[in-house]
C-alpha cells in the first residue's frame, strides 16, 4: 500500500526518523511549519530532527511514552474531568471586587473556550451568600398568591410535567460594570467573563401557572431562592407566559450547585439576576415588590439623578474572544478572529469586525445554527502584517439594534451606571503582537 | 403586596405553617400533589403539616438548613461538579463484556440525561489500550503518503486554521451488540449507553487537505492514534472531504483525554470506531489498508458466511428514555414519555411512539433545533393507566428510511452480527410500574 518512493508500512507503525525523511520532512519542512525549536521535543531534548532524519537513519523509533504504555482504565474515571494540561482554564476571582467569598463571583474563562456551550463546570458564578447544597428530596417549590389552586411542589413534581429543552445565555448585569468609567480590567475574563451559554431543560412556567391557574389581577410574580440571602425578584406575568422556564437540568445533566440545583427560574434574554437560583417560591401578586435587588440594586442611576428601574433585557452585545490579551498574536500572518455576539431580543442578524477601530468593517461569518437568546459564535479571516491595530466587533441582533460605541452608551446613560455596559470592546493590537484593552476617545 | 387574605410578607421571608395556611395549603393539597408522608419533610420529621398549620400558629418558621446557613464561597470550585446528590448518575462498564479494564468501554447514564448534549464527563468511552495522558505540547499530527507538500503539524498549528463547530452524535458500532441474539442487557444504560452528543469544534479535514495537496491517485487516508494501541482506520476521501474534521473542543473546552485529548478525526454520522482518538496521522493511499479494525474486528458476518466490510454509516435508531427500566412508573396517571432519535445519514424527520407493541403508534414532537447526524429528543404524552403496555419508538430520516424491528433486522443480516444493531427497542411495563427489556417474536 505504501506510495512510491516510500518504505512500506502497516497501521501503528510509528512514524519512525527515516519514515519521517521518506515523507519529506528534512529541516526546512519544520521551518515553515513555525516549529522551530519545539519541533525538536518531538524526537526529544537535544536531538535535531533534520540532523536525525538525515545522518541517523538508524535512529530508534520515536515513539512517545503514551504509545508505549498502556494508558487509564475505564474504571478510573466514572465522571470525568479535563486533561491535567488544562488546568489553567478554570473559573477566576477578584478578590477586591466583592466584599466576602460568599457574597462575590467567579468569571468564565472565554478566552479558552470554543463553540457557543460553556462548559458547566465554567459557567459563571455569582452569589450573594454562597451557593447552598441542596437536598433535592427535601426542596419544595410554593406556588401561591393570586392563584386558584395553590400548590407545594416536589422537584419530582416539577419533573413530571411536559418539559422543554432551549439553548440560552445568561449574562450578569455587572458583566463589564468596571469599564463604564473607563478600561480597567487587564483582560477577556474580567471584562465579559459573567456570561455562560447552555442547553437547559425544564418545564415551561406557563404550564406550572396553568395547573395552579391564576387569578385575575395577578400581574406580577415574585420569585425567592432557598439560598441563605433569599434572593428575589419581582417577574412580570408577561414574561412568565412568554418563555419563561423553571429548568432542572443543564448540558444535559441536572443544574449544577452553584447555578441553582435542583430548581432554577429562566427568563431567556434577560439579566442574570433575575434567573433565580435555588428556586423555592414563585408567588402571584398585582405589584412588583420593590426588593433590593431591584431597588438599591439593578438599577440604572442616570445622568438627571432619576434611577432606570426594570432594565431586565441584555441588549446586544459581542466581543472578539482571539486575539484578546490573554491571548496574543505569535507573529504576522494570517489568523483566524473569533468572537461572541448575543442579544436578549432574539437572533444575531449580523457581525461587523474592524482592524483600524471602527474606520472600516467587514462582515463575519455566523455560525449555524443561530438560536434566539444564545450566544453566536462568528469568525472571520485576517492577515495581521505585525504593525498595531485596533480591534472591534459590533452586533446587530434580528431587530435591527446595533451594539454602541461606549461613547454613545455614556452620551445617553452617563458614567453613574454599574449594569448593562453592552458596549463595543476596543482590543489594542501592539506590533509586538501583544493585546490590551483600551477605550477609544 | 400582600393579596386579599393574606398576610403581608417581604421577599426573603421564609415559608411559615402560618402563611402556608393562608397561602391555602392544607392536608389535602399535600395529597393532591401526591406528596403524602414526603410533605411532612419539609417540615422535619414526625410534624404533620397540616396539623402544623392548623394547631401550631407559633410554630418556628419553616427555613431549611440551606437557608440559615451561607453556602460556599466561589473560590472552592474554579472547576465545578455535580451535586454530591447526583453521585449515582456515573459512565458505568460490564466487567464480563470487555478482557481488561485498559480494554474495555463504559456507558453513558442516557436514563439520567436531559435535552441531547451528553455532559462530556459522562460521554461514553471505549479504548483499545486505555486512555493515554498526552502532552500537547509534545504531540504531533503528520500527514503524507500521496500528498504534494508532508506536514508535520503541532497542535498550535492545527488550531490556527479556520474553524468550525458543529454537534455532532458518536455511537460505538457495538451498541445493543448484546441483543442481537435476544433481550440480555437489564437497562437502557447498557442496552444504548454507547451514545454521546457533542458540540465539537475543529478544523474541516479538507481545509487540511488542501493545505498539503492530494496528488492524483489518493482515494483513502490511514487515520492512527497516539495510544499504545495505535488504533487505526482507512478513511475514504470522499468522506474526509464531506464533513469530516479534526477537532480540538468538545462542549464548549478542550477534549478530554478519553475522548482524544489533543486531536481526534470526527467523521459524523459514522461508527465510533473510526472516529480516531489521539489522531497522530493521516497517510494518504490508493487503496484501504486492510487493517485490524476493519477486517477482523467492525465487519459483519452475514448468513451467507461472507462479511460485510465498511459499514461506516449508523443508520436511523431511537430509543426511550423515560420510562425505562431505570426509570419505571410510580403510579397511574399522566406522563411524558421522552427519548432520544438519530441517523448517520442526516436529520431526523419523525419519530413515532407505540404503547401497545407496534400495533398502533403516534408521532412525538421534536425537540427544535432538529440537527443532521445529530441527537434528537423527542416526546409524547401519555395516560398510563395502570395496565400492562409494550413501548417502542421508531426514527424516520430525511432520507426516508425507517428504522426497522430486530426481526426484520435478522431476517437480512442473521444472528452473527456485532455491530449496527439499530433494531426497535421494546419496552414491558408491568403493572406494578416496573419496566423490563423484551423482544417481540
């Protein structure tokens, strides 16, 4: 089978010095590949490979330790985690953001993440006084108010009514709060890290306020975690009867701790806070409850002194996640950018990428399929000749909103404002290669 | 806030005996929901919470551990993991299928699994020579035989391509291998486990292709791991310029390692097999190379004594998920029945239920977005009514293709098979609930 000019072989050979010469690799083949040096630790430490290919043909087999040895056992990893080499691609803190552990977050890594689903176990975090652990036999969900027929539900309960299965985003509020007053996180994971993407499943609000049936009067619900904060929020019944969810399962298996096992409210496109975690109480009233956390917190302080109240919706919103500061440029040549766009209203329609900070714009490609309330992964082609450039991306979503600049948002909303940055990120490419995150005048 | 009759609350309040009574909970709200003694557990042991209600006005409120106490801080878990409450929902493996632990599969727990993402810790897994713990630093994907310009690519250099993400479902060929002679396997674990769906990211094996030029000639490409086994396959170049990749991310981050941490070929919709882990080659030729994998092992032998060689393509299969012998019924009374649905040759078009062993079905809704080569959920509501019932469910593709009964099945291709068992599979639920794994004559 072997091809002219080549030794014969036979699958699991190794690719052997002299099978590697015959293949036509002699020295300048790992040149132009950009290995350079680190091409060497293929044949390992100190042993040229052109040098081997070409005077040692004798060379023993460069066969890796991990082809040599028999590697793990089914038996040893019953649920399974990342390979050691990714230890690095974890959840991070700031430890002077927050006032304790338990009232704090954890940002995602999206610098190192692919696709459009994050990762359950780097999904963002966010708590106001840890995240409980729960025994799922002994939680209730309470449904009262101005309803027919209240009920005390099991979480089998909830499990047992015809269930629904979307894909969706939830993005803090705060997800770039720090950058209002101008660009002071160092990178991707700070600036955007409060947002996770995944398939939940769970049963469709509207069917559980059917069963218990609602009074007529009833336009407001309010919701409350078991968590030790009893975090609540008031949840217009619109919303509620659009598509809303109380979801149990998350990337396929059931919801996580810390994003609110075993029940957690989902209110597609809208800002993570009100998702409530840990989900006890949904009870029907004909006002909202005027709660902390939509009163002294979640709220908008405009530029007139006046507070933007029920600001629930995540307006679009994207960013280049390569190149991005945690993720440099290597050298001049082509690359591949890749980014994120999303929107509480409903599709990405569009991508706009620029190189020169907003002078001039290309399309990116989407990928398929778009989803409503989803993030969106675009990607589009660039040859980077290694002198500096700035980097934008700008998202236009189904209902022909474009993402602002952060001057427009700051024209409008002032410098007051902690939630709902949705700004235009600026990466400043040195021509060391080198990314920064800077603002624009 | 409070509505008429109630007493005023405050979010963050806890459940109280008193504001469940008010809230119109008593003794028989709690049967109605089908709570019974479990009610009582929201309330602690030996309290009645009816009488609770009723007769103890001042008994403590009702706030759960979890509520009184904070939980845990957003720096214990940078990686986070399921609920110490979920520790049964594990890949699990028969000691007797397989010689040796290295040698051996493990099965994903589809009766604990929601939407169609398989969570990646528990996709299921299948090595020849046990999972090897490769460093990405030091492997190497090579690529030659009858190509213009030999590569000896880094994983760097591989993930700077252009890229593509797609979801995708692998199935080990030897799913169901067991029922081929009759109903053996106790639950749908073990009878269809060896099923994952991913979202995988990569880059598209052409763009490969047409970086190193296929000379004239190449119809075939030897695809061989890194493990200790060497696994390989002959891949048709037809197949590698469709729409296979070599992929990088799974589910959103870098692949595990038994899923082929750093490289793995996806050739969607094909046997598990030949979707090559710890890919370390790609050597094209002119003809297949007739290996292990393909000759002794992954063929099927048919009734005439003659073998079936490269079945690659998993035809249209489905399964129910719930109820299943797992999961059986509690009691009489409305369900979903919920499963999942899948083809190797495209997109799932509809998938009928049956409840009464084939004599009369009913088409289930589709869980949107239907994707090609890709999980499908699908569900139906259902009244149990207490009375013995055979379910089965049956995919139909795009293509028109019907998945067949086992005996049509054996009717063409005998009882010699290993592989490419996409039979009907037949649930028997007995009265009391319990569901069992049958054959119909």
């Amino acid at each position: 089978m072997a091809a002219a000019g080549e030794p014969p072989d036979q699958p699991g050979d190794a690719i052997t010095a002299s099978e590697r010469k015959a293949a036509g690799l002699p020295r300048r083949e790992f040149l132009r590949s950009g290995l350079g040096a680190a091409g060497a630790a293929v044949l390992g430490p100190g042993i040229d490979p052109a040098a081997a290919a070409e005077s040692q043909p004798n060379l023993p087999p460069n066969v890796p330790e991990w082809t040599r040895n028999l590697g793990d056992g089914v038996a040893s990893r019953p649920y399974g985690v990342p390979s050691r080499f990714e230890n690095g691609v974890i959840r991070r803190t700031v430890s002077w953001l927050t006032p304790t552990d338990t009232t704090a977050v954890s940002f995602a890594p999206l610098q190192d993440l692919y696709g459009v689903v994050t990762p359950s176990g780097l999904a963002f975090e966010r708590y106001h006084a840890g995240a409980p652990t729960i025994d799922p036999a002994a939680h209730r969900l309470m449904i009262h108010g101005l309803v027919e027929r209240p009920r005390l539900l099991t979480v089998a309960d909830v499990m047992r009514f015809p269930s629904v299965t979307r894909t969706a985003f939830i993005e803090c509020a705060a997800n770039g709060s720090t950058e209002w007053r101008g660009a002071q996180m160092p990178g991707l994971q700070f600036t955007h890290g409060m947002l996770s993407c995944s398939e939940w499943t769970g049963v469709a609000l509207s069917t559980l306020l059917n069963e218990v049936g609602v009074k007529a009067g009833a336009e407001w619900i309010l919701a409350e975690g078991a968590d030790a904060a009893a975090m609540s929020r008031s949840v217009p019944l619109a919303k509620a009867l659009d598509d809303a969810l109380v979801v149990y399962a998350q990337n396929g298996e059931r919801l996580r701790p810390e994003q609110g096992y075993p029940l957690r409210l989902l209110l597609p496109g809208w800002e993570g806070n009100i998702n409530v975690k840990w989900l006890r109480r949904l009870k029907l009233g004909d006002q909202p409850w005027n709660g902390r956390e939509e009163t002294d917190r979640y709220t908008d302080l405009m530029p007139d002194g006046l507070a933007r109240q029920f600001t629930w919706v995540m307006e679009a919103k994207s960013v280049i996640t390569f190149p991005c500061p945690e993720k440099p440029l290597a050298a001049p040549g082509s690359y591949e950018v890749s980014g994120l766009a999303w929107s509480g209203n409903g599709k990405i329609s569009r991508v706009d990428v620029s190189f020169d900070g907003g002078n001039n714009w290309r399309s990116a490609s989407l990928q398929a399929p778009v989803q409503s309330k989803c993030l969106t992964r675009f990607r589009i082609d660039w040859h980077w000749p290694g002198t500096g450039a700035l980097l934008q991306s700008r998202a236009i979503d189904e209902t022909g909103y474009v993402q602002p600049t952060i001057t427009q948002l700051r024209a409008v909303r002032g410098v007051n404002s902690i939630y709902h940055n949705n700004a235009i990120q600026t990466w400043r490419v040195s021509p060391s290669g080198q990314v920064e995150n800077v603002q624009l005048a």
